[in-house]
C-alpha cells in the first residue's frame, strides 16, 4: 500500500521534472536563437553594408562633376558608420579584429573630411583622388572576403553562439570556419600600407609622442618618490613602492604608490620619466561633509598649481560633485586661451586637500615655443558670422583644437540663445564657425540613487 | 533693444515697490552663510541666491540649487544693475546687495523643495499662488504659476522627489548624462569592485578609451555592450547595484585622471582564458589587472 503510494508520488515527481527540465530546455534554446539571431543579422547587415560601401566608393570615383561629390561622399561615411556599428555587435572582441574596425574609420574620416569642405574652393586633390582609388580597391578585398565567410555561415549552417562559445572556452579551435574567416579578413586589411592614406591621415591618430614637448633631462627612481611626496603632502616616512611603465607603453613613467602607515592613507601617482612632471594622481579617501566651500577649494587648487611651478594657468569650469570640487584650468598667454593646454584639479571640500589632478592633455599640448597668428578679422567681423539671435554676453580670443585636429585661433564667444548658453568659436583668420558647443545645464535628480 | 531695457526696468520698478516691505522686514532676514559662492557650487546657499534672484525676477528657471549657467547671467543681471563689479561671483557686498534688496521665505522654499511641488519665488505675488502640488503625470503641466505683476514666471518644471532639502538638481560633466555615468559605474562595479580605487578609476578610463579608440565603438553603451568584450556584461554582474566608490571612480576618469597610459585592453592574469590577450603589449599592473595597448 504505501510502497504504491511512494511509487506514484515517485512516477509524479519524475514525470513532473521531466516536463520542467523540457519546459527549462525550451526556454534556453528560445533564448539562444534569439541571441544567435542578433548576431547573424549584424553580420549579415555587415556584409550587404561592405557591398554597398565598395559600389559607392566605385560611383564617386566616377563622378565627373565636383559638385555631386560631396553628397555622394556624405552616403559613403553614413555607410562606414553602419558597417562600424555592426562590427561592433559580433561576438569578435577576443579576436584580433581592430585592424578591420580602424580601416572603417579611416574611409569614414576620409569621407567626413572631404565631405565637409566647400569642394568649390578646395577640390579633391590628386593624392586624394588616388587614396579613395585605393580605399575603393581595398573595400573590394574586404568585401569579396566578407562574402566567402558568409557564403560558408550560410551553407554549413554555422551558428555564431558556437563562435562565442569558442572564444569564451579559449580553446583555439582550428576548424572553427567563422574565425577562420574573420582572421584571412584581418590579415587582408592589415597588408595595407599605412602611407596609401595619403598626408591627410598623418595626424588622424592622436599620435602620442612621448610628450614631445616637454623639455628636461630624465629622472631616476629616486627623485620620481620625492616628486610623488612633494606632489601628494606626503611626509618622508611614507611607504612608497615605485614600477616602472612595461614596454607596451607610449611615454616612460614611473607608477609610485605612496602609502601613510598611521592611517593607511593611500595615494598613486603616475611620473613622467622625462623632467619628472606628474600625469595624473589620485589621493582617494571618502569626504564626508563640506566644510569649505567651492570658492575657497578653487583658490587652493590655484595656490597648489602656483606652488609646483605651473604658469598662467586660468580657472576655466569649476564644478561641485557631492562634497568635491572639480577645477578646470587652462593656459593664458596675452589673454588669450590656450585650450588644449588643461589641467584638472580636484580638491576635497572638507579640508581642501588636492584628491585628483590630471595633466595628461596638457603635457601632450604643452609648447613653448607655441606661435599664435595674428587675427586677420576683427572682433565685430567674427561677431557677424554667429547666429543673430545669440546674444554674446563674453568674448575672448582662443586656441582650439579643430576637427582636423590643428590648432586654430579663435574668437570665442560665450552667450545665450533662449535659456539656453552656448560657446561659440569663430576661426580669427578665415572666420570659419569652428566650434559650437551648447554649455550643460545642471541635470534634474530623478530619483535617489542609493 | 528696447526689450533689453523693459527687461531692465520692470524688475527696477518692481523692486522700488517692495522697497518699503524690505525695510520693514530686514531684521528677520535669513541670510547666507558666509562663503563666496561660485559658478558650480550645489548646497543650501544655491538655493537661497536663485530664489532671492527671482523675488528679484532676474532668475526665471528652476530654484534647483546648482549654480549653473542661468544662475551665473541672473547675477550678472544683478550686479549690473545694482553697479556692483560684474564677476559673476556672490561675494559679500553682493550678497549684502542681495540682502538687503530681496527677501528669502526659507520655510516656504524648503517646504517647497520637500515636498516636491512645483513653485516659484517670486516678490510680490501671493506665495500660495506660487506651489503647485507635483501632478501625478509628469505630462499634466498646465498648472502655471500665476503671472499676476511678476515679470515673466514660468511654470517651474515639475520638481523631483527629493531628500530633505537637498538640491534638486545634480551637476554632471560635459558629454555625459548622469544614467551614461550610472552605466559605467555599473560596469565598473562589476568588473572590478574588489579592486583597489585607482584599479577602478582604471577601469573606467579603458571603456574611455575604447570610446575615443577607431577600434572600438563610439558611444559608453555601444563599448560596454560590446558581445565579449567584459565578463562582467556577459555573467550579468552588471546588474549588481553599484557603490558610491564607483561612482566616483567614474568622474575621475571622465575627469581625464587615466591610470592605465591609455590602455584598451585588460586582464586579470589568474583567470584570463584568451592566450591572445597575453600578445598585447602590456602597460602596467594595477591591482590584480594588467593592463596592456
């Protein structure tokens, strides 16, 4: 009796796991198609984008006129843009497959660059007509092999989770066809030549050149752990632990972590091997309630960067974030801005103690022998080129970094349309509306995070 | 121009009526503490300078308490009008200016703030003319403030629960959005919370520098949600809540602190699965992450 009782109940349980573990398995292959499909439809999106891309690179080419050019050349960045994106969403982050991203964004800037200038004024060069001949060729190996990986994922039925899976496992998998062909494409695109982009590219790659500019004789370790200890307030019986950069790096620095043994206060600083100049340092603690406020915290900011020897540095941007205040200070020479020239500071609104500081931009634009033109316009002639219905409440002359990634002088005009404020930059030579940026207003609180 | 100096002189006249009443009332003002409040701050002395600016009817937006943009022109309205130094800056003869020119209802603009009405400060119109309880539907915003003889209230947006007198509104950094922030700092946490801060601030700064990379995509989202590209994103940790320390360690890096010698890649060497990620030139060691080109 009780043995039938503990059998059916027995027969029930098994019969009942066994439709929740088909109920579970169905779910899990429901989700797993769905994944699979998003990522077959990026790489098919891919694919047709290449095909399109290499067509209307082949039409421009044949575009006589000069004036149909700009459009046309529009429709191949929005393209790039596209085939950007869907490179973005395939499973392929662990596979080396930056050479193919960086292709796209080289056509894209190409076409950006020559799309944006007045092709009246300044027609597509010779050299220029030759790289978009090349970018045009290249698209085609890129596109015929992106065709073969899709031709095989469609005949063999290839399934991209197996990729992933593939990947996640870091079993190198010989035979796994999509990695395979995603490498040949890789390997296609890393055969071109650099210099087929012509000079237009030289500076497209923020090219990091050991700070370049910065002048002194190199520091040795030793020196490194005083610099940290000046820079951070940290007295000499600290612990410091000093490594030096590892090859993969730009610029040679020592990383020093600096340590108070009473209070276990911890700070890292990053030093320049060349004159010893500090990159970045952060002195991270928790600040608990402000006690000084932000005005205060910025002329202490101002007094360290005087003390450590930083010239015509100006306040910029000063913000409050919970209880620190963030300082923004740029380069001013005969009261004019050099922007690229910044520094942050950032300071603890309890005790004013400097917890951050950032030099990086700086110290890759620092120069000396910086020389800034002569403005061709006049003020009132820059002031005619903005919006009429801005009104300028501050005017100032600038040094911006442009989207071709010079330096350009500027007249900068800050001031308000409606409620909103914005900062206007009018090239001072050729009156060209370099840079139009719409100052952030404070954002409403939605909700209490935490 | 001519309605620059309407502009100019409605608040003039308005303030030569209330004048008698500012007098009569100056012993119970409520006045600032005693900083020097500049363009950035957030706090309680915020507050008081936007609803004094707009008992004025220099300041027509939101008493949120961030000394933002619209705040910075109403000063600037204000010491030009009063023959003060124009710097933007409320130091003490200003705020004595501002003082003695304005008054400050703080029960009623704290009250205000707590509760989350919508409301405006301006001098001279009946205050319970000027809250209006937060509509349900954030769409429902008719309720306007009374106009009456003020110069141009609008309707204050409607305002966000909040705690007790806190500021309403948040400053954050230029490019992005306090959820884009919230986004890295959940990505953050999940990669790397046990690490120390500086690893965090790292972190950060390589979902950064993928961003600014051609390699990678262009937006916080696109790079974090890249297929593979964090363990964190692919495990779910992610959707852990994330700490204040992350948070920080996030503006840190939007603040251009970038640890990692502008580094695109990293691993923890005692978990790494991908022997391709050992060919990657490394950079440095942080914490338990190598970070590498």
């Amino acid at each position: 009796m009780i043995r039938g009782i503990i059998i059916g109940v027995l027969a029930v349980g098994v019969a009942g796991t066994a439709y929740w573990g088909y109920q579970e398995h169905r779910e899990k292959n429901a989700i797993l198609i769905n994944a699979e499909n998003n990522y077959q439809r990026a790489f098919h999106d891919l694919t047709y984008g290449m095909d399109l891309l290499h067509d209307k690179i082949g039409s421009t080419l044949a575009m006589n006129s000069r004036h149909s050019l700009s459009p046309s050349l529009v429709e191949v960045w929005r393209l790039t843009s596209e085939a950007h994106s869907d490179v973005g969403q395939l499973p392929l982050t662990l596979l080396p497959f930056n050479k193919t991203e960086e292709f796209l964004s080289k056509i894209g800037k190409f076409s950006y660059q020559t799309a944006v200038r007045d092709l009246d004024k300044e027609p597509l060069s010779e050299e220029e007509y030759e790289t978009l001949k090349v970018l045009y060729k290249q698209s085609g190996d890129i596109q015929s092999e992106l065709r073969k990986v899709q031709h095989m994922v469609l005949e063999n039925n290839l399934r991209w989770m197996d990729v992933e899976l593939a990947l996640a496992s870091g079993k190198e998998q010989t035979d796994n066809t999509i990695i395979d062909g995603f490498k040949t494409v890789e390997k296609t695109v890393s055969g071109y030549d650099e210099s087929d982009f012509g000079p237009t590219f030289a500076n497209m790659q923020k090219k990091d050149d050991n700070f370049k500019n910065i002048k002194g004789k190199t520091i040795n370790k030793k020196e490194a752990v005083t610099i940290a200890k000046k820079y951070m307030g940290f007295d000499g019986t600290a612990e410091v632990k000093v490594t030096e950069n590892g090859k993969g790096s730009d610029y040679g620095f020592y990383s020093i972590s600096v340590r108070n043994k009473d209070t276990g206060q911890e700070g890292n600083i990053d030093i320049t091997k060349k004159a010893g100049y500090p990159v970045w340092f952060i002195n991270h603690r928790e600040v608990n309630k402000q006690k000084i406020s932000l005005n205060d915290a910025n002329l202490k900011a101002a007094a360290f960067l005087k003390e450590n020897g930083y010239k015509n540095l100006e306040l910029f941007e000063s913000t409050q974030y919970d209880n620190t205040g963030v300082f923004n200070f740029v380069t001013t020479e005969n009261n004019i801005r050099i922007y690229p020239e910044a520094i942050k500071v950032e300071v603890a609104l309890d005790n004013g103690n400097i917890i951050g500081f950032s030099a990086e931009e700086y110290l890759k634009s620092l120069n000396d022998t910086r020389e800034i033109e002569k403005p061709v316009l006049t003020s009132e002639q820059a002031r005619a080129k903005v919006n009429p219905n801005f009104k300028v409440m501050e005017e100032r002359q600038a040094v911006i970094v442009n989207d071709l990634n010079k330096e350009v002088l500027c007249y900068e005009f800050l001031g308000t349309i409606g409620d909103d404020t914005y900062r206007i930059f009018i090239n001072a030579i050729d009156g060209v509306e370099e840079e139009v940026e719409k100052m952030k207003n404070a954002e409403e609180v939605y909700d209490e995070v935490i | 121009m001519k309605k620059k100096i309407v502009k100019w002189i409605i608040p003039l006249l308005f303030f030569l009526c209330i004048m008698p009443f500012t007098f009569l009332e100056s012993n119970r003002v409520f006045a600032f503490s005693n900083q020097v409040i500049q363009q950035g701050s957030v706090g309680d002395d915020v507050i008081e300078l936007q609803s004094r600016l707009q008992y004025l009817g220099f300041y027509n937006k939101k008493i949120d308490g961030v000394f933002g943009w619209s705040t910075y022109w109403a000063l600037r309205n204000f010491q030009y009008e009063f023959g003060l130094p124009i710097d933007g800056l409320a130091g003490t003869e200003t705020k004595a200016k501002l003082v003695k020119a304005s008054k400050y209802n703080k029960q009623f603009v704290k009250e205000q703030i707590n509760k989350g009405n919508k409301f405006t400060h301006y001098g001279g119109v009946d205050q319970k003319k000027q809250s209006a309880p937060q509509p349900n539907a954030p769409a429902k915003t008719p309720a306007k403030a009374p106009a009456a003889k003020a110069p141009g209230p609008k309707p204050a947006a409607p305002a966000p629960k909040a705690a007790p007198s806190k500021p309403t509104a948040a400053n954050t950094p230029g490019g992005f959005s306090s959820n884009d922030i919230q986004l890295m700092a959940n990505a953050v946490y999940g990669e790397s919370r046990g690490e120390p801060y500086t690893g965090q601030v790292a972190v950060a700064a390589v979902i950064l520098n993928r961003v600014n990379s051609a390699s990678f995509p262009n937006t916080v989202s696109g790079v974090i949600f890249e297929p593979g590209a964090f363990t964190a994103v692919a495990d779910g940790q992610i959707w852990l809540t994330p700490n204040e320390t992350a948070k920080k360690a996030v503006l840190d890096a939007i603040n251009g602190i970038d640890p990692t010698g502008n580094a695109l890649y990293y691993f923890n060497p005692a978990t790494a699965t991908s022997k391709w990620i050992w060919s990657r030139p490394q950079i440095k060691r942080i914490g338990k992450h190598i970070f590498c080109e």
